[in-house]
C-alpha cells in the first residue's frame, strides 16, 4: 500500500479521536506511518455486524410488547450484554439473571435490585422499565 | 501532576504502550520494531473457540506476548500487578504513580467513553497508560487515540474491572529497572525474525501460521452450508474485523511486519529483507483485495455477483505466498 492509497472513509471514528495507524510506502519505498480515519470494508462489517444485533434486539423488543419477554431481555440484547456478563457485573447468577428476563419475575422486582442492573447497564432504572 | 511522559499513536495498542513506556526511559524504538522484536505477526483460525458465538481467527500471538518478548529480549524488568478488590488496585496505581512512574494498564473497552460507540464490544485485552492524575480525573496515554485523553476514577475502575472474557482484574504493570538493558543487537533480531518465521511455518497443526490461512480457506468453503447464508456472511465480517480493525496497521500486521523487515535489512546490512519487505508488501496488498471482495458479502454493490469459493481461493493464494516469504525469510536468518 502507498501512502497515496491510505483509506479515508470516514463512517465511525471521525467523530472520535480514535484513529487507526497505517504503514503504508512513500515514494522512495520507505515505510511510513500515516492516520487513517477507516476504510469502507472494515466500516461496512463493523455495521454488517450491528445490524444484525439491532435486528435481534427489534426481535426481542417485540416479544417484549406481546408480554413474552421482560424489558432487561430487549436491554441485553440491544446493549450486547449476555446475562451471564450482567451475572458477573452485578453479582447475581447467571439463572437468576435469566429468571428477569420474564415479564412476570421482573415486575416484582424491589427498587434497588432495578438499581444495580439499570447501573450495571449504565442506564437509568425508567430506561430499564421501559422499551423506547 | 502529570509525568513528562511522550504520548504517541501506534497501530497497535500493546506495542504503542511497550514503545512509549520505554521511550519515558529513553529507550527509543519505532513501532514496526516493537511488533519485530516481539515476533508479533502470526495467523491462527480456531473453530473450537468462539467469541459472540463465532469462531476465533487473529493475525496475532496471545495478548500480552509482545510486551512480554520485546522485554524479555531487551532485559527489560517488568513488575506486575493483579488484584482482587477495585479499591487497592486504584490506591496502588495512585501510589506507583506519586513515584513518577507511568503505569501500563489492561482494560475492557466496553464502557470506554472515548471509544466510538460502535467499537463497545466486551474486547478485555486493551492496553492503556495512565501519566498523571488531576484531582478526581487520570490522564491516560491510549496509542489509538491522538492525544491525551482523561477518565474519572470511577470510569477508570470500571473498565479496569470489566466483564466477560478474560476479564483484567485490576492488571497493571510498570518498568521495575533498566540497569541490565541490552541495546537491540543483531543477534535479537534474528532470533525475533526466526521465531516469527517458525510460528508461521512449523506448527505441526493445521490451524496455525500459513496452513491456518489454507485451512481458513478450506472451511470457508462450507460456511453457507454450515451456518446459512447470514451467519456466513457475519462469520467473513468477524474476520475482516480482526484484519483491519484498530489495531494492525492494515492487512492484519503485514505491512507493519514489512516496515519491520525494511529497517531490519537496514539494520543488519540485509538488503535482501528490503526486497522480502516488498514482496510481503504485496500480500498485505492481497489481503485488502480479499477484505474489498469479501466486503460484497455484507454490503451488495450494484451487479457483483460472489461465491465464498472465490474468496477463499484468495486465501489459498496468500497462504502460498506467505509460505513462500516466511521460508525465504528463514533461510537468510539461517544462513552465516
């Protein structure tokens, strides 16, 4: 690659300050470090692979709305948490976790238990009742 | 406070720590050297280990080898660090830090706030350095952000404590001493080039170095049949994330290798590694072609049509030619 071919498609980092280090040949034929803002096929997998974890989650956002699913099963999933992750966050077991994620458990739920998993997501407990 | 400490972006996280920790010691060495040094290219497809549900294949050794070889190599002394309760591991940070010494730390990126949002993934091996400490907030030298960044000292516990798998607890680590530093010789180099090379030919298994390409290919093959059309197309994604995302300077560390090999030639009055350079250049050009191709997967561009045979015949072609770079390499690092 040259340096003249370093990528720059901006579709995710340029709103950060992250950048990815590309080595890449100047015109003598001697490596250099150039900043890349990112590169359309990396872009497009990284979205390739969200919108298949947003698909899932609209999935379960649904059951959610037919009262199969409590609202922490659509949060899981849209925030790429595993219940066994949120076990290890909050303390709780994995099973319990599980136990929450259907509507009739969740509902009964005290305040600060709602607390620690809203936390542990880093959303609010209003966030964590609801689907929006 | 904050330490005189020189932040400067890396490809790679794990080689831009080890580099701009040992600069702060006045030991300076390029980024490529880094990666040489610590034998730090290699290919691996693990079917058997998933993460998010889907095989593992990395262009790079275990997180951590790097660091660990290039020190080793360099006689560099490391003190590491591992706690079970969150508060000590900050008080003990805090403590080496008052002693001016930049402390190098394992993260999860998950919760990272200067992290793009679609990079929150539960990724634990992130290497960061913490350089100085204003009141509530630390000042952190992370190579794949330009400029210094800060993190409140809750945000700092929660990524040190992260979840999932391998999670750091609280990992960190410093330079203890220099004082038996050994300069970069020509003996380390070659020992560093003929590990790399090993690596990639001689692990008698099939899912390591330049026959993992192959078999990669090979089982790529069956990926429609295996998991659907989707789940194929999201398995090809996985890889050309592990490629091109943060972290290996294009096409999976091959052209950094090639950096590497151009200011080893130099180094050691090889001009033949300045021409293995080249040719390596080509591959790492190869496996954008193959990345660009398989991109049409998850991405329909108007009239293309593609059979994942066409891109693993790409791979088969890149493991032959891999082979071909690693065994020229060897021989020369053999030789006299």
């Amino acid at each position: 690659m040259k340096i003249k071919e370093v990528p720059q498609d901006g579709a995710i980092l340029e709103s950060t300050a992250v950048r990815d280090v590309c080595y890449a040949l100047d015109e003598d034929g001697t490596y250099k470090e150039v900043l890349s803002v990112g590169w359309s096929p990396k872009n497009e997998a990284i979205q390739f692979a969200w919108s298949a974890i947003n698909e899932e989650s609209a999935k379960i956002r649904q059951e959610v709305m037919e009262g199969k699913l409590s609202p922490l099963a659509y949060h899981l999933s849209r925030l790429v948490m595993t219940p066994r992750i949120l076990a290890d966050y909050t303390g709780f077991s994995t099973r319990k976790i599980k136990k929450f994620c259907r509507p009739e458990l969740f509902a009964g739920l005290n305040y600060e238990v709602l607390e620690k998993l809203a936390g542990a997501l880093n959303i609010s407990v209003e966030q964590l009742r609801s689907i929006d | 406070m904050q330490l005189n400490f020189e932040h400067k972006t890396a490809g790679h996280c794990e080689n831009g720590v080890v580099r701009n920790l040992l600069k702060y010691y006045e030991v300076d060495l390029s980024e490529p050297m880094i990666l040489g040094l610590g034998s730090g290219l290699f290919f691996s497809h693990m079917p058997f280990y998933k993460m998010h549900g889907m095989p593992i294949t990395s262009f790079r050794p275990l997180p951590g080898a790097i660091f660990s070889s290039v020190t080793r190599r360099l006689r560099v002394k490391i003190k590491r660090y591992k706690f079970s309760n969150p508060d000590k591991a900050m008080a003990k940070l805090d403590e080496i830090l008052f002693r001016e010494i930049p402390v190098g730390l394992l993260v999860g990126v998950y919760n990272l706030p200067y992290f793009p949002k679609e990079y929150r993934f539960h990724f634990n091996a992130h290497n960061i350095c913490v350089i100085g400490k204003e009141g509530d907030e630390y000042i952190v030298s992370d190579p794949v952000v330009i400029q210094k960044c800060r993190l409140s000292s809750a945000d700092l516990k929660t990524v040190r404590y992260a979840q999932g798998t391998y999670p750091p607890r609280g990992r960190m680590y410093h330079i203890s001493s220099i004082k038996r530093l050994r300069p970069v010789d020509e003996q380390m180099v070659r020992k560093a080039i003929l590990k790399t090379c090993n690596r990639m030919l001689h692990i008698p298994l099939p899912m390591f170095g330049v026959k993992g390409i192959a078999y990669l290919a090979t089982r790529m093959r069956n990926w429609v049949a295996m998991y659907g059309e989707r789940g194929a197309a999201l398995n090809l994604a996985q890889v050309i994330r592990m490629l091109e995302e943060i972290g290996t300077g294009g096409a999976g560390f091959r052209f950094m290798y090639a950096a590497f090999l151009q200011e080893a030639g130099e180094f050691l009055g090889k001009p033949a590694l300045r021409d293995l350079s080249l040719e390596l250049t080509a591959i790492g050009d190869l496996w954008r072609d193959f990345s660009y191709h398989a991109a049409r997967f998850f991405k329909k561009r108007e009239g293309e049509v593609a059979s994942y045979d066409q891109v693993a015949d790409k791979l088969m072609k890149i493991s032959q030619r891999e082979k071909e770079v690693f065994t020229r390499l060897e021989k020369i690092m053999k030789s006299e």
